[in-house]
C-alpha cells in the first residue's frame, strides 16, 4: 500500500523519543571464542563490531520500558493520557498476553487500548503506519509505539551465519497530533512467499515446542541469508522510489535517510542504487548489530540526541523483515504538538 497523507486535515508527528540498550556487550571477539568467526569476518561483511544481550531474566516489556518512559518524558505526555500503546515485537514476552498490554500495566497507561504487532524488522514502520491511521482519523490522540526485540533468546549460538547479526534493544516514540509537518507518506509492502527465508519454524500452531523440536533446535532463528540480501536489497530501493514519487520528491529533498540495520552492506548497496549523499545516512549498526523491529527508533533517538533532527528536517526511514515485509515512511521533522 501507497499513500501521500500530506493533504490530510490531521498532521502527526512523532513528539517524543526514547531507547533503551542492555548493558551487557558482546564483541565479534567474544563471538569468535563462541564459532568458528572472526572480527575481520564479521566486520568485512556485515559492519558490526559489538551488540548488546538482555540479562536471562530480561523479557521484551523489561526492554521497552526505559525506552517508553523517555519517550513519554520527552513529549510531555503521561502514562494515563495515553490512548494506544502498540508494541512491535518478534520476541513477546510470551505468545499472549501481548507484551503492549504487559508494558501499559507497568506504565500506568489505565486508558489505553493496547496490542502487539508482528511484521519482523519492518514493525516499527508498520506500527507507525497504524498508529498514524488512528491519530489521523481522530480515534487516538497520545499514542506509544514501541519497538522491543530480545532476539538473543531465539537465536541459535552455535550458528555463526545468524549468531553474529543480530542484538537486543528497545526504541519507542509517542505519536500526536501536531500543528503542521509531520508524516508526508507510506509505502508497506508483504511478500509471505518467502517467508520461510527467515523464520522461527517452531513454537507456534504449525510445531509447538516438542522434545523433537528441541533436538532439532527449531525454536530458533532460520535464515537463508543470501535470499534475504537479495530481497532486502531490491525492496529497500523499490519502497523509497515509489514512496518519494508519491510524495513528489526526490532523493535531493531527503535531509537524512534511516535505513534499519541489518547489514552494512545492504545499506550501502542501497544508498548507491537511490544515488543517496552517504553523508546523510544513519548508521549504528557497527554498536547494536541488527535489533529488528528496534532499530530504527533507537537510530532516531540517537540522531535526536546528536542534532540531527531539527525543525524541517526531511526524514527518509525503510525497513525490510520477516515475512518477509518491507515498508518505508517519509515525514518532515516537527515536535510542535497540537496546540
Ligand atoms: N564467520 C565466518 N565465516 C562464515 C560465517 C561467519 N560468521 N558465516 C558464514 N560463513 C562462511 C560460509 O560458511 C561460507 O563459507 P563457504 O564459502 O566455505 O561455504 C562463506 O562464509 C560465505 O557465506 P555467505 O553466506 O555467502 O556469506 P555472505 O557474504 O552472504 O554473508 C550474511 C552472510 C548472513 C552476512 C549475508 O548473507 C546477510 O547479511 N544476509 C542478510 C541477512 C539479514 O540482514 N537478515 C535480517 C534481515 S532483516
């Protein structure tokens, strides 16, 4: 789905950041004392140099909320006034209740309708393209989104073409009404025929956890790597080219350009192919390797607190995930709530 929002009689905008990382760090280092890897393989090939792990107790809602009460403190806004609380997330808690519903109970968030979501590495667009329906039809208006992923729980150790890409972290943004500006645009997309490129095979209706299951270590993350490289590559440059025609820009407009951090390269392919200034891409996936559904806020976040979102800045996020989804968001930044 395709749309320019601009002429739309609600702006809404993302009036409040905030992330959240677990202490612990895990080096390419320490990884090539888990698998036969090295730092030089890892870094070549992927860009990242350190992620970071949640604490065995640790659970998705226990990510996301740090990072939802700094959001929430940035915009002012407090748990109660909150009207919908979307979590993206591939790791929950547990498979119910959702990890949103878990989260608004610790917040305090008593008048909010809340609800997970699942699109993979591209949840944090899709949320936010939800949650902007609802704001912009009048039906929400304080809403939190969170991106929460524990992926560290589900990913396979003794693998080392996954163990190495992938890391913990949470990253939410509250999403209002404001004056002008805003989000200018969408472009979501699915392609479930390759889905099973990467996936968890089993714990859910199709193979419930078995001791079979177990021994065949089916409860982790499966994925066909280079099929994903391929995709990711290709949907990252379609969805921003649809997305910036439809919003009548081009790439000259774009200010700064957050690409989900999965992989260095794919980014970098990506920004040659849009003939992108590489001067205006994000990237901090060499600290957090890829976080999923948390990346993109927690690089939002991080570009607030360098200055590099500032009134007027044109933002360019897309994102590609399980699913396998895809989807890309252009808005032009503005905190200045609804007066
Ligand atoms: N350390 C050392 N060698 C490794 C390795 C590791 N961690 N992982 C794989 N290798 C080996 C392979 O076994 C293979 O060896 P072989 O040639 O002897 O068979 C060789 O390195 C090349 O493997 P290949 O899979 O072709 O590497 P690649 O350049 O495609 O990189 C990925 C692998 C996973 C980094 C890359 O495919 C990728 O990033 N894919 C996208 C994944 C992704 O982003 N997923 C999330 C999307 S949201």
């Amino acid at each position: 789905m395709i749309a320019n929002v601009s002429g739309n009689h609600i702006a809404v905008g993302l009036t409040g950041l905030g992330f959240y990382a677990p202490e612990r760090v895990l080096t390419n280092e320490d990884l090539a004392a888990m698998v036969d890897t090295s730092d030089e393989w890892i870094t070549t090939r992927t860009g990242i140099k350190e992620r970071r792990i949640a604490e065995p107790e640790q659970a998705a809602s226990d990510l996301a909320l740090p990072a939802a009460r700094r959001a929430l403190e940035q915009a002012g806004v407090t748990a109660e006034e909150l009207d919908l609380v979307v979590v993206a997330t591939a790791t929950p808690d547990m498979l119910f209740p959702a990890t949103a519903a878990i989260l608004a109970d610790e917040l305090g968030a008593t008048r909010a309708a809340a609800y997970d979501l699942l699109a993979g590495c591209t949840g944090f667009v899709y949320a936010l393209s939800q949650v902007y329906g609802a704001v912009a039809a009048g039906l929400s208006r304080r809403a939190l989104i969170v991106g929460a992923e524990v992926l560290s729980k589900i990913t396979n150790w003794q693998d080392r073409s996954t163990c190495i890409l992938f890391g913990d972290g949470a990253g939410a943004a509250v999403v209002q009404p404001i004056t002008a500006g805003g989000i200018v645009g969408f472009e979501l997309g699915a392609d479930g025929s390759g889905g099973l490129d990467l996936c968890v095979p089993a714990g859910g209706s199709r193979r419930p956890v078995s001791p079979d299951v177990l021994e065949q270590e089916l409860q982790f993350i499966k994925m066909n790597g280079a099929e994903v490289f391929r995709f990711a590559t290709r949907v990252m440059v379609s969805s921003a080219e649809e997305l910036l025609a439809a919003c009548d820009a081009t790439v000259e407009d774009v200010d700064l350009y957050v690409p989900h951090q999965a992989n260095k390269r794919i980014v970098d392919h990506v920004v040659r192919n849009l003939g992108l200034d590489p001067e205006k891409v994000l990237m901090n996936i060499d600290r957090y390797g890829n976080t999923s559904s948390a990346s993109i806020p927690i690089c939002l976040a991080e570009a607030q607190a360098d200055g590099l979102l500032q009134e007027g800045t044109r933002v360019l996020i897309s994102a590609v995930g399980a699913g396998l989804t895809w989807g890309s968001v252009y808005l032009t930044w503005t905190t200045r709530g609804e007066e």
